[in-house]
C-alpha cells in the first residue's frame, strides 16, 4: 500500500485489548522507541514531554 492509500484507510484507536502486553514485545518496542529519532530533537530516552 502506498502512502496515499494509508492515509486514507488510517482509522483512530478508540478500543483496546483488555489482555497485556507480552513482556518480550514490551521489550522490542522500549528498545525501537530509545533508538528511533524524534522530530523535535529532544534526547534519546526522553518521551512524552
């Protein structure tokens, strides 16, 4: 799918899943999101703020 085609299809997250997440995934994800750049610059590890 092109991105086009994402933005159109691109629905918002009104309901999650009760069950957590797996620790592993939680683990993948923390780690993605330390290493991935952010548009306003701000240092590694810092999110939300």
């Amino acid at each position: 799918m092109d991105a086009s085609g994402a933005i159109k299809k691109h629905r918002e997250m009104t309901a999650f899943k009760p069950d957590p997440m797996p620790a592993e995934n939680l683990d993948k994800l923390s780690r993605a999101l330390y290493l991935s750049s952010s548009e306003r610059a701000f240092h590694r590890g810092r999110f939300g703020s």
